[in-house]
C-alpha cells in the first residue's frame, strides 16, 4: 500500500511539474504570441429562435502557440488572468472584433451586437472604462454595437466596485449578458443587482436538455424568472436538433451551439452569414 501511494505521489508530482511548466511556457510566451502575431479570434453566430436571424456574434480568441499543439482558451485564459497578462490580450481581442465588426454588422439582423469576453481582473481594474473608450474611439464602433460577457465569479471578490462599473458601462449603452450562469456560486440577487441584458445559461443544463426532466425544470424556472425581470435567455451548446426543440419549448430567447454553427473565422463567417441569408 506504501509503495503504492509513493507511486501515486510520484506521478501526481510529475503531472503537477509537467502542469506548472506549461504555465511557465504560456506566461513567458504570450509577448511574442502578441508581437508575432499567433492569435486570432473566431466568431460564433447567435440565433434568435423567435424570428430564427442571426442577432449577434460572439468572439472568442484563439492561440496558434508554435509550441503547444491545440491549446485552448479555457486553459490559458485563467493562466493569464492570474498573472495580469490577460490585460494586453483583452485589449488585443477588443480592437480585433471591433475593427472586424464593421465588416460583419451589415449581414446581422437589425440590433445585433458582437460580443466579447472580458476578465474579471480586467474589468475591476479602474481604467477599465477609460481604456475600453479609447479602442472604441479608435475602431469607432458604437456602444449600441457592444455587448460584454462577464461571469458570477467577478461579483464575488469586488461587488461594490464591479456594480458601479458596469453600471456605468450599461449608461452608456454597453449591453452586459452573465455568462456560464447556473454554474459556481450563483446568487441571484445580481439578476436585479446588476445592469444586465442576457441571462447565458451554461452548456451543463443544455446538454441532454432533451432527455433530462430535471435540467429541464431548472432552465424553465430561470427562464420564467429572467423574463419577469426583463431578461433575454441565451442557451449555450446546442448540438442537436432536438436540444434546440427543447430549449425553443422551454421559451428560450437566443441560442448558440454547433448545430447552427462552430465557431469561425472571418472569411468562414461571411461565407456562412452570405449563404444564410439566400
Ligand atoms: P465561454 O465564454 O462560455 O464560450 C463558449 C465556449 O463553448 C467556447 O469555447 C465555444 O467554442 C464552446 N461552444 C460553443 N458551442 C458549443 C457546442 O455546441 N458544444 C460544445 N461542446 N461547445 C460549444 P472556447 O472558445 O474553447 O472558449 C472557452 C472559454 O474560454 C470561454 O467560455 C471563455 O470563458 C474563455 N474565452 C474564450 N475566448 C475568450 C476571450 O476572448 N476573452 C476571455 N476573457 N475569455 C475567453
Ligand atoms: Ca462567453
Ligand atoms: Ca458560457
Ligand atoms: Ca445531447
């Protein structure tokens, strides 16, 4: 049993030392990531299941790092908040998808909005807005162009400082959707705390929405609430035909998932915008 544990522990430290030096790779290359020019964004269409258009876009950013084959966002993105870096890839994907939006906005349904991820380091930080003007001055793109995804996460470490912020972003016109909602510790009183558009339901109540009664219950109880409170429902990772059914019966307002369309780059996008409108 002793041996057994030591050779637990020992591929436990092993996989941990092989973890941390990944970390180490991704924060000591994320610079030259920038200057080389290794990231682009994708974009992944949202539908609107009521008149079934397009009504927004969400970006998502993607690293071809020459090193690390199929890296993804859900690992370095934390890697980088922790360590402050995320700040100059936020501002990176900010100035991408808003310069990309002109192309984009004239084949989206009147009011579309592209929207974009933004940390919770970033957005507590107090130039956030300043900063967020300047590269909507330089883009020129509308605050009415403009939706932010933020998760619950970011209310729990500065509520007071979080609210004023997006408060201020909402006056301006800036539209704000809860992202990964149902997940972690959700309170709900930020449904009426926050000045927020959308309600993102997590992919994890989706999945299977077609078969599972009490995934079912719960998404019927959060879309009946939102709705009393004036929110639009977005339901994330719809695969199938039926999910979609499901999640349509259940009077959600928007979905995104692959059944409509994966994530794309730009000239994908257009392609895929260009052909849905014929
Ligand atoms: P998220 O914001 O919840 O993004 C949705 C994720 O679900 C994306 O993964 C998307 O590709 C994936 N997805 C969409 N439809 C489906 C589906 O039908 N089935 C399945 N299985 N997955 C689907 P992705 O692009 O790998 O991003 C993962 C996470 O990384 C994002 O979750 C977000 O938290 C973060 N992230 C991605 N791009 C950015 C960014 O530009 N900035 C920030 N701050 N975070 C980002
Ligand atoms: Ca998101
Ligand atoms: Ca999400
Ligand atoms: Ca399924």
């Amino acid at each position: 049993a002793k041996r057994a544990g030591r050779n637990t522990f020992q591929w436990f430290d092993k996989a941990l030392n092989d973890e941390v030096n990944r970390a180490l790779l991704i924060r000591n290359t994320v610079q030259k990531g920038l200057d080389k020019q290794q990231f682009h964004l994708v974009y992944q269409p949202q539908i609107c299941l009521e008149a079934e258009t397009v009504c927004g876009i969400e970006a998502l950013v993607r690293w071809r790092h020459p090193d690390i084959d199929g890296l993804s966002p859900a690992e370095f993105i934390p890697i980088l908040e922790s360590s402050g870096q995320i700040i100059p890839l936020s501002y990176w994907i900010m100035r991408q998808a808003f310069s990309d939006w002109h192309k984009i906005k004239p084949y989206l349904a009147e009011g579309a909005r592209v929207s974009v991820n933004v940390s919770t380091v970033h957005i507590s930080r107090s130039d956030f807005i300043e900063q967020l003007e300047r590269v909507m001055l330089e883009t020129n793109i509308k605050p009415s162009d403009i939706k932010l995804e933020i998760t619950e996460s970011m209310m729990l470490r500065n509520a007071q400082t979080a609210v004023a912020t997006l408060d201020k972003l909402a006056d301006k016109g800036i539209a704000i959707a809860l992202d990964d909602f149902g997940t972690g510790f959700s309170n709900l009183r930020y449904l009426t705390q926050m000045p927020i558009s959308d309600v993102k339901l997590d992919r994890s109540f989706i999945r299977d929405i077609d078969t599972h009664k009490a995934n079912q219950a719960i998404v019927r109880g959060i879309t009946s609430m939102s709705h009393e409170l004036g929110l639009k429902i977005v339901a994330e990772g719809v695969e199938t035909l039926s999910e979609k059914a499901e999640v349509k019966k259940l009077q959600a307002d928007i979905m995104q998932g692959y059944l409509e369309a994966t994530p794309l780059r730009f000239e994908p996008l257009i392609e895929f915008l260009t052909k849905r409108h014929q």
